[in-house]
C-alpha cells in the first residue's frame, strides 16, 4: 500500500514541476502605444506582461485606425505589424526597453516569448 502511495505522490510532484504558469511563457513588463480618436487626440493604452508567441491585436476605439509610438517596456522582443492578423510582410521589430519610430502605424504585435 504504501509503494502505490508513493508511487502516486511521486507521479502527482512530477506534473507539478513540469506544469508551470502560462504568464511564464509570455513577456513580463509593459507594451504601450498611443492612438487617436476624433475628439480625444494622443490616448494611451498598455498591454500588460502579454502572451508569448501569438498574435495580439491591438485593442482600439471605432474611430481609430492605427496605434502608434509603441514603447516596449518587456523582457521579450516585440514585432509590430500593419494588419490585424500578424501577416503582413511589412514589419519593424522593438527589442526589450526600447521605442519604436513614433509615426510608425501598428493593428497588431507579437513578441518573442
């Protein structure tokens, strides 16, 4: 009796240690971006320690089309895109701490972990 309790407590800290939290495979810190809108100019938003490895678009108002000055402030490289899908073939990338161009316009982002 006391093998299969053990063997069961054995396998149950195994799984334990190899599931680990999702956020730790996402980039930890901020990502910011300004947008506009018809009566309110230069709002900002952030995505907080956002997901790894998936395309995010970014959330805007209807009356705003693009985001721009994009501030990655994560651990993780961020590449911006044009559209909304992560798909386009025009792209900048942003590594950790650093601004991208101000007038550069973004939909949507990926970062690197």
């Amino acid at each position: 009796m006391r093998l299969r309790t053990s063997v069961a407590a054995a396998f149950g800290a195994a799984v334990l240690a190899l599931t680990t939290p999702t956020s730790a495979y996402g980039a930890d810190g901020v990502f910011s971006y300004g947008f506009n809108t018809g009566d309110k100019l230069d709002q900002r938003a952030a995505i907080f320690n956002p997901p790894g490895r998936e395309c995010v678009t970014l959330k805007l108002p209807r009356d705003a089309d693009f985001g721009y000055a994009a501030r990655n402030r994560t651990n993780a490289t961020v590449t911006l895109f044009a559209d909304d899908d992560c798909s386009s073939d025009t792209y900048f990338v942003v590594p950790p701490g650093k601004n991208a161009p101000k007038r550069l316009l973004i939909r949507s982002v990926m970062f690197s972990r």
